[in-house]
C-alpha cells in the first residue's frame, strides 16, 4: 500500500473564504481517505470586493490578480503547513472561477500555480477545467469522479454550495451536472435582511411559496436542456437574481419558494425513491432546505460529518491532484460531455 498525502484548496462562487483539506488517500481494492485537518480561511472584507470586481476589470488587471491571488493562497496554504507541521506531497488548487464559458471555449479559474508552489515549496496542480474544455466538454462538474471512487455508497451525490450539482451513477456511467442555483439566490435574499445567510432556514421557514416566482424560476430556459451541462457565477447574476429583484413578494416567501425550487429541480432526477442522497456543501447546514428535499423526494437524505459536509470539494480536489500525480483519469467524459476522459491539471514546481 502507497499512502499520499495531499492539500486541496477550494474557494467557491459564495465567496466566504478559502477551504483547504489536508487529506491521506491509499488504495486497497478501493479508493479510501482520511481527513487529517481542514480549516476555512475566511475572505476579510478587501478581498470578497476584489474577487467580486473580478469580472469587470481590465486584461491587465486580471493578468496581475491572477498572480496576486496565487501568492496569496500560497501564503494561506504555507500558514497552514506550519501550524499544522506537516509535509504535504502536493497541493491541488481549484482557484477560483472568475469566467466559465465551455460554450465558447474558455473558463478562468484565478490562482496562479506556480506561486502557490513558489510560495510553499511544494508541487502543485490547478487549472483542472481547461483541457476538458479544450476536448469539447463543460469542464464541470469535475466532482463526480470522486463521488464514483470515494463516495460510491451513496445513490446521489449532491452538493448544495452557490449552486448545487449532483452526480450518479446511470447506464454504468458517472453523470453529473449543476442542478440548479442555491446559495447564491438564499445569500443574496438573506443580505437584504441583514444576515449573510440564512441559518438553518430560519427566516425561509416563515415564508410561504410564490407561485409566480416559482414557475419563473422553473421555467428557465437552463432546465429544458439536457446534460451535460452548467451554470455559471454570470448566469446566476445576470438571469436569476433579476427574477427574485423584481417579485413583489416578502424576503420571507422569496426564501421559501427558492428552497422550494431547489428540491423540485432536485428531485426530477431521483428516480429511486428508497435511494440514498449524500448532502453536503453549505445547503446541508440549512434544515428547512433538507426538510424540503425530504418531503420533495421521499428519499433518505443522508448528512454527514461536519467535516465532509464542508470540505467535500476540497478533498476531492486533492484527490483528483493524486490521480493526476499517478497519470490515473481524473475526469469524466460521461459527465462533462468530453470527446475523451482525460487526466488534467497543469503541474508546477518549486
């Protein structure tokens, strides 16, 4: 048995802060993990205006703030390396997504890799979406090999971060795809309220459904196209925030018929009802949603330890990092609509 032992940094669309996982993957007829430490680096409140800013500055600006941001994980991460006494062997960055058109043939994910490792000394891999792009394919969901290889118990795999995505197994192939947005739409209503979130569905609770609203959020043009497919941090801003600005209703009934709308979605793609779904992602912290998904689906919704509620995407980057190490495939083209599996991410070194 040959045990590695990576860091996996994940920074998503609802822009709280950095996650990183350290992790110990060995194979014994199967893929198995341990999660060694995981801690979150909370944005202070220049760099959440910075990352915000992203889409809207010049090619010059970005071409720096790329290198900047990669300094600064790698700053992070060296933090965490030397409180933590420990010796990684590689990192395994996502970045974070600033662009993401697999229509036209591009994404951009920030975080330079070769500052990250400049910085720590240690190998690093990122840039995990651009070769499947380039092979015709949406680039995302890239956790489903994870989800196949580590999480594999479990019927559906659904994380519920900014937006949620889900993965299963059909026809003896992994698919996967973004189900639709989530916390990006409950943050953006819980801001107007003054909480940066809504706790446990506190405030959603109160609500009652908006049929108007939930029809419009429904009839979206996103869920009458097959998959693969995606959602990007644009198309949240751009398509589905305008619908929730303009409705009359209270915050409360906004929150109400999002979670709503959230499980409708979810559930047209659980076919078994006495399956099993694996939750995590900020969504699982939110018990009226998880009572929605409860009720919508009749399915058992399974919440794991606290740990791989929070830090799943992070630890499946750093296992897709050791696949990568070991030229093993790390990306599936039954997901992602690919011409071909691949084994991505660009490697840097010291």
């Amino acid at each position: 048995m040959k045990e590695f032992k990576a860091i996996g940094i994940m920074s998503g669309s609802s822009l709280d802060g950095i996650d990183i996982a350290y992790c110990r993957f060995y194979f014994i007829k199967e893929w198995k993990f341990e999660i060694i430490s995981a801690t979150t680096h909370y944005y202070n409140e220049e760099w959440k205006l910075i990352l915000t800013n992203a889409t809207s500055i010049g090619s010059e600006e970005l071409i720096k703030l790329d290198v900047d941001y990669g300094k600064y994980i790698g700053e992070v991460v060296l933090n965490f390396i030397n409180d933590k006494n420990i010796e990684p062997n590689i990192i395994s960055s996502h970045g974070h997504t600033v662009f993401h058109a697999p229509d036209k043939g591009y994404t951009l994910q920030l975080g330079n890799g070769q500052a990250i490792a400049n910085k720590t000394g240690v190998r690093t891999i990122f840039d995990f979406r651009t070769e499947d792009i380039l092979n015709g394919g949406q680039g995302a969901p890239l956790v489903p090999i994870g989800d196949q290889l580590l999480f594999n118990s479990y019927d559906y795999c659904l994380n519920i971060g900014g937006i949620a995505n889900i993965s299963f197994t059909k026809d003896d192939k992994r698919v996967g795809f973004d189900v639709c947005p989530a916390n990006q739409l409950l943050n953006f209503l819980s801001q107007q309220l003054g909480k940066p979130y809504d706790e446990d569905g506190n405030f959603a609770q109160l609500g009652k459904i908006n049929p108007l609203l939930f029809d419009q959020l429904n009839n979206h043009p996103y869920y009458h196209m097959g998959y693969p497919k995606s959602i990007s941090n644009q198309l949240v801003q751009s398509s589905f925030i305008p619908m929730l600005h303009d409705c009359k209703a209270s915050i409360e009934d906004k929150l109400y018929t999002v979670c709503k709308h959230i499980a409708f979605q979810t559930n047209k793609f659980i076919v078994d009802k006495e399956s099993k779904i694996l939750i995590t992602g900020g969504g699982a912290h939110n018990s009226f949603l998880k009572r929605s998904l409860q009720l919508e689906t009749n399915a058992k919704v399974i919440t794991p330890n606290a740990l791989i509620i929070d830090f799943k995407e992070a630890i499946i980057f750093a296992f897709m990092g050791v696949l990568k190490q070991l030229e093993i495939i790390n990306c599936l083209s039954s997901v992602t609509g690919a011409r071909k599996d691949s084994i991505t991410g660009i490697i840097a070194n010291p």
